[in-house]
C-alpha cells in the first residue's frame, strides 16, 4: 500500500496545490471539549469495541471508544509470541495452508456478523489478503476459531464481507489468476485469455459459525476490489467494485487507469443458488486448507479439503450484470434501507449514487450497453441515482449513519466528507491527518447503524506523534459525528496498518456469554492432567511427554530426570486455576520456538529439543501471586544412551523412578 | 500479577470510597458502561463465624452420619481443584492443610469460603491473618453448589465422621 501510495504522490501533489480543502493545521482542528468526551475515569468501561485490522502484521486488534485504548491484539494470520499462537502444538494447525505453514500474512477488514442485517456481537470475521484466507473469530473468547483457505484466487481483498444473516462470507480474488486445476505455466501476457476471476461464497453455520466454500463464480479476469452485500429489498444481490477492466498484467498504475469508466459487479446469489439446484455447477478439483480451533480439546485441527464446486458467469444467464463505475473503484457501500449502492472510484472527483430499483428495472428492460466479457453491462444512467458533484478527491470508502447521512473518506485531498444521500448534497468536510483510507462508522455497514462517532484510519502518520525513527505509530482518529458538523475529538496509535475496522455498543458483545475460564472438568485434550495426582512423565521411544500441571505457585512436577540428548520433549502445561484472569505462563531455557501462556483450565504444549547436556530451568512467565517467582523447576539432561533413570518428583529432593 | 497490587491498595481505597460517598464521577464521557463493583465493601457487617456468601446456619444441612457417595465425589474434585495447595494432614503447604477444619470452622463459614473467597479474603480477620502465613490468596475454583457441598463431605470423612 506505501508505496502505491508514494508513487501518486506526485500527483497527490499537483491535486493538493489546485485544491483549496487540504488540511492546513493541525492544532485548528480540534476543539474544547474533545478530552472530556473522549475520558473514560479509571475503572470505567469503553462505550464501545472496535475491531481493527492489524494490516501487514497479520492481526486483528480490538480498541475501546471513544478512549482508543488498546485492549488486546487477538492473533489471526500471524504468529504471535506473546499468547504462543503458531508456537504451541496446539496452534500450529491453524497456520497450515496448502502451501504449508505460512507463519505471517496481511489482514485487511475486519466485518461482525449480522442477523436481520443488524450486528449481532458473536463472530469477527478477517482475511488474509496474501495467501488467500478467511478467518473466523469468537466473539466469546477473541480467539480465531476457523481459518479456511480460498483456491483459485490471489490477494484476497475484495473480502470478507457479509449478508445480512451471515448466510455467506464473501471473498473476491484481486489478483486474477489461471484456475488451480488449469495448466498456470501460461506466458504471463496470455492474461485475457487464461487468467478468471474467482468469487468465493463461504457459507456460516448458523449455530456454530462453521465455514465452508459453497461456492465460486468464475468471472473475467479483472481485479476485484472491496464490496458489499445487499440489504433489506437488495437483499439476494452482492456488489463488488472491479478495477483493471483493461485486463493489463503490468505498470498496472498507468495500464489499469485507461478506461473513463470500471465496473461495479452486482451478483444476484439467490440465483446462484438456484442454479446449483439445478445442477448447473461444477466440481472442480482443488486444494485448500480448513483448520478449526476445538475449545474442548483445546487443539487446532488442519485438514486438505479438494473440491470446490464452480458456476461460470459467462455460461450463466441473470447471474452477474456490469453497472460503469467511474475510475478505478476501490469502496462500494450499500445504504442501511439498501436501496443505494455508492460506487467510490479512486481516482474520480465525483461519487456515483446506483440506484437498486433502477438496477432491477434496468435489468428488466434490458437496457444493456454491450457486453463485458459475456457479461451484460447495464447502461450507466439507467441504474444511476445520482452523482455527488464535487466532493473531494479520490473518494474511497462510504459508511452511513441512521439518519440518512453518508460519509465518505478521500484519500487525495486527505478529509472525511459528509453528504445527504437523498439530495446528495455535501453537508460537512473535515481534515484528517493525514490522507485517510478506510473510515468506519459503529453499525456503519448495517442496517441499524449506531452512529455517535467515526473512525478515519489514516495511511500517512509524518508528525501526529513523537518520532520513533522511519517507522511510525498507525494513525487512527476519532471523530463525534453526534451534531451536525463532524468534531475531531482523539488521534490514537494502531498496530500494523489499519485498513477497515468496524465497531459495536460494548453490551453486545460483554453480555455475549463472554468466556472467563474454561471447565477443567470439560477439558478433552488428550495429555491433560486434572489434578496433580494425574501429573506424570512418560517416555515413548525418544519423546517424553511431560503432563505437567500449573497452580498458584508451583508446577508439578517440578523436577525432571533423565532426558537425553536427541530427545523431543512435549511439555503439556494444564492450567489447573478456575478463577479469571489467571493464567500461567511456561518457558524453558534453550526453547527454540517460544514460551506458552495457558487459561485456566486449558491445557497447552510446547515442544522442546535440548541442545546440549546440562541442568535447563523451567518457570511460569505469567505473574501469577506473591510467591510467583519461586514456580519453577529444572530439567536435567543426560548424553544420548544415558542411564540417568526417568523420573519426576514434586517437592522432594531424591529422585524416584517413574512408574 | 495486577490482582496482587489491586488487593495491597483495594481496601486503602475501599476506606477512602466509605469516607467520600458515592459521588458520580463522571464528567464528560457519557454513557460509560459500568464497570463491575468493587469487590471490597463496607467490612463492618460482616460475620466471621459465617462468612460471605448464600451459605447459612438455616440452609447447610449435614447428616448425623457420613454420606459416603458424597464423600466420594468431594474426594474426586479435591485430587482437581484443591491438591496442588493443601494437603490431608495438618501440614501446610500452600495453604494450610486439611485436618480438623470441620473442628475450627462451621460447615456455612466453610462452604461460603469455598465457593467465595475473595470477599472473605479481605474481611475476614483469620484469613487475613493466614494470608500474611501465604502470602498467596486461595483461588475461586468455580466450585459449583452440589461439588462445595461434596467437597465440605470429604472435608468431613477426612476429620473421620463415619
């Protein structure tokens, strides 16, 4: 993104200088009462949660607002020390892939699940954008349940939004690319001929929130960008923003902005439906991963699932229709009523409003201009509704508040711009600092949406905090939305790069059955040890499996005997605590992958190969009581073919031998 | 970690809130979700022969003899929940061990520690003193009612009802 951000630049600056609306100063923007509105007094909750994507570092963060203060960063697609995500045998699996273990990706939109189109508060989707993924988290315990790999596509960005009962998480492929089971050993240059377009409909367990690919539909090679489902009466219909229409596969930049007009695909997936009824898709081979995290087992489990069944929106008539779109669009928001479609092109001065009745009778009328690929393309003014004129520069994104307000982010001329979507008519601009990307509004996306403020997560940091050498804090601000005019109220610092985020009424999710620790008595994980009578050390061939168990201030055992060089040793730490906010931590000298932190009631494991002979200690890395600092232990390990006997002890000094 | 200095300062606070009322605090951020009250209230109503919590001298009902079944299971969820820190034997480790705790303490004082501790860990004028012997406060393991009350029949097989 930076540096497709650096090379317009120059052209953000010749923009800037005819442009009278670019923020000027910072300090002007902000007025008196901006600290006791965003104060919440020591010991207070936040009003609100809000999920924020972590961008290149792979996460997802959670913040309260209007505070922006950090409550936890919840690993997704990344690696993460901290809570031992990637690290312990548990988690492993979740970061498995076709292509294997990919230990950090790139999470860009966060989207909550929605029941009537309403947020509901119980899951948090993300995707990964570089090995094409979605992600499931739970909203009960800000875990990722669910990860499940996307074949046929590349540069999962068009995703993962929404419909408004959660029936599918949908996912558009940016980069077109040959089909997996197709020969892609194709000169790159053969792009119009041999590269699809793939979209992808991840179904969601009303119960359960698992996912799987229902579908895809194969669609010309072009870039697909953001989108979002239907609501209400367009409830059915999903809208995907395309770019690149001019089928370019280099200097994109200049190639892929030729044409006046791109696209905006709008889907019709009941149809789609309908049609595999019929037994009009195909099944197609594939080869894509689906790991799922069992909270019972405490363990992820990674399986290769190969097939995914294919309908071809050239074959399939009344499936997929073109509407123009102006340059390049990046953003396509749906109203709350859902009658409106905004179309936000990138590189346009103007924002085009698509109406979902004059869609309906468009499509009705055939008043069609041609063809795209075999796809119908709706003629611009018979699905228009409206332009805003003169908005700003390079409109992106568009959120809605509940009274009929539109607000929309320009990257170019750097501000927030409120307008009427009735008259279209501009209501209110405001400077962010600086060149904002996504904006979110709480419920934004939704049909009810909350309102009362606005988040702009800015691209540009510069001078919005103190210097950290060349790499800067993330700049996210807050913006109170209540009145007529928009007031910046906050910046704060984000993790990795925030691109969309979306936020909720805190009580949603807080009274959401929140977990606070896990059962002991549920714990199904095969090496648990309820209770230390149950701790023990095994040994089977050249691993040792340690059933180790974690209390306020000891492990048991404490003492470990008899390990030998060449030995793999699986420590399998049970948190024996029921209390909450007690978790212990486990780290053994020499570990080459990471430490363990463990939940009450969990049970985790980390895997360690000793390097060379001698005593290793082992203690709780988590702050745990007053006496934390005496949990600890030693390992000693003996050379290879020793004949230092097994043995584990817990509070005496002699070594017994292990039964 | 948190929770340690929380307990050293709480009850500092606790003698403050007593002495500043219940003012409201908030100023300018609206509509705050409330947090969870404090888990320290006034210490003065409080009775160390029963403790806190639902258990009373009324409603905790022991047999003239043991229930053996009951025993049992108590004995099951002892091995889980309470064997890392107290032995059967007088001994201390890390807390204090089990033997003759039916003697020292009434079944509602002990059912009502079991199941709610962290109130009674601040109130009660015995248990603060253990706590200085412990230094480690005794964990709420989410026992649930039926578990207590096994738990409170082992105790009880233990100091030898038959």
């Amino acid at each position: 993104m930076r540096s497709r951000i650096i090379m317009s630049m120059s052209f953000v600056c010749l923009l800037a200088m005819l442009y009278s609306c670019k923020p000027k100063n910072a300090g002007t923007a902000v007025s008196g009462d901006a600290a006791a509105k965003t104060y919440v007094a020591p010991g207070k909750y936040d009003e609100f949660y809000n999920f924020v994507s972590g961008g290149f570092s792979g996460q997802m963060s959670a913040y309260g607002l209007p505070s922006g203060r950090l409550l936890r960063v919840i690993p997704v697609f990344s690696v993460d020390p901290e809570k031992g995500w990637g690290y312990s045998e548990e988690t492993k699996p979740m970061l498995m892939t076709s292509h294997g273990f990919v230990p950090w990706d790139d999470l860009h939109h966060p989207e909550m699940s929605q029941t009537n189109g309403e947020v509901d508060g119980r899951w948090v989707f993300g995707n990964a954008n570089n090995t094409p993924r979605v992600a499931r988290i739970d909203l009960t315990t800000f875990r990722t349940a669910e990860i499940i790999e996307l074949p046929n596509s590349g540069g999962n960005h068009s995703s993962p939004f929404i419909t408004e009962n959660t029936e599918y998480v949908v996912a558009g492929t940016r980069f077109s690319v040959p089909a997996d089971n197709s020969n892609g050993d194709v000169p790159i240059n053969s792009y119009k001929e041999n590269f699809k377009g793939h979209l992808s409909f991840i179904s969601v367990d009303k119960t359960s929130g698992a996912m799987d690919v229902a579908f895809q539909i194969q669609c010309p090679g072009v870039n697909f960008d953001l989108s979002h489902a239907g609501k209400g009466k367009s409830h059915g219909w999903f809208f995907f923003s395309c770019y690149n229409t001019e089928q370019a596969n280099s200097l994109l930049e200049v190639n892929a902005s030729q044409k006046d007009k791109d696209f905006i695909m709008a889907v019709n997936w009941k149809k789609a439906e309908e049609y595999i009824k019929a037994g009009k898709a195909r099944k197609v081979p594939a080869r894509y991963a689906h790991n799922v995290y069992d909270e019972k087992t405490h363990t992820a489990k990674h399986e290769i699932r190969k097939e995914v069944l294919i309908l071809d929106a050239k074959e399939l008539k009344d499936l997929c229709y073109m509407i123009p779109c102006p340059k390049s669009p990046h953003g396509c928001d749906v109203d709350p009523t859902g009658e409106y479609i905004v179309g936000s092109g990138k590189l346009a001065a103007l924002i085009p409003v698509f109406s979902f009745d004059k869609l309906q009778k468009a499509i009705a009328d055939k008043s069609f201009d041609g063809e795209y690929d075999g796809i119908p393309v709706v003629k611009y003014e018979s699905a228009l509704y409206g332009e805003v004129k003169k908005p700003g520069l390079g409109p992106l994104h568009t959120e809605f508040d509940a009274n009929g307000n539109a607000y929309t982010s320009f990257f170019v001329s750097s501000e927030i711009v409120k307008w009427n979507i009735k008259d279209l008519k501009v209501l209110d601009r405001v400077p962010t600092y600086y060149s904002v990307g996504h904006l979110c509004v709480p419920g934004g996306d939704s049909k009810k949406p909350f309102g009362k403020y606005l988040i702009a997560y800015n691209k540009i940091t510069k001078d919005r905090y103190l210097p950290t050498g060349p790499e800067l804090a993330q700049s996210a601000q807050l913006f109170d939305i209540s009145g007529d005019k928009m007031q910046l109220i906050l910046d704060f610092p984000t993790i990795g790069e925030p691109h969309y985020a979306q936020a909720a009424p805190a009580a949603l999710i807080n009274n959401n059955n929140q977990v606070k620790i896990f059962k002991i008595d549920e714990n199904a994980h095969p090496y648990v040890a309820k209770g230390e009578g149950e701790s023990k050390v095994v040994r089977d061939g050249n691993k040792v499996h340690v059933y180790m168990t974690a209390v306020r201030s000891h492990f048991s055992p404490d003492n470990i005997e008899g390990i030998r060089m060449g030995d793999e040793v699986y420590f399998h730490v049970t948190n024996l605590e029921q209390d909450w906010d007690v978790p212990h931590g486990f780290g053994v000298k020499g570990a080459n992958n990471a430490e363990l932190l463990i939940m009450p009631g969990e049970t985790t494991t980390l895997k360690w190969s000793p390097d060379r002979v001698g005593m290793f200690p082992m203690y709780c890395t988590d702050f745990c009581s007053a006496l934390h600092q005496e949990m600890q232990g030693y390992v000693r390990v003996s050379p290879a073919g020793s004949k230092v006997p097994l043995s584990f002890t817990l509070g005496g000094n002699s070594t017994q031998p292990a039964k | 970690m948190r929770k340690t200095v929380y307990y050293i300062v709480l009850p500092l606070m606790a003698i403050f809130a007593a002495s500043c009322g219940n003012k409201t605090t908030q100023e300018g951020s609206s509509e705050s979700t409330e947090a969870p009250q404090s888990m320290v209230k006034d210490a003065s109503d409080y009775d160390p022969s029963r403790g806190e919590g639902k258990y009373t001298a009324e409603n905790v009902i022991l047999g003239a003899t043991l229930d053996g079944a009951m025993a049992e299971a108590g004995s099951k969820i002892q091995g889980v929940k309470c064997s890392s820190c107290h032995k059967l034997t007088d001994e201390k480790l890390v807390g204090p061990g089990w033997k003759g705790v039916t003697e020292r303490r009434k079944p509602e004082w002990i059912l009502n520690f079991i199941t709610n501790p962290d109130p009674m860990i601040d109130k009660d004028p015995e248990v603060q003193a253990q706590l200085e012997l412990c230094l480690v406060r005794m964990p709420n393991q989410n026992l649930q009612d039926q578990e207590a009350r096994s738990v409170l029949e082992f105790m009880r097989k233990n100091d030898g009802v038959k």
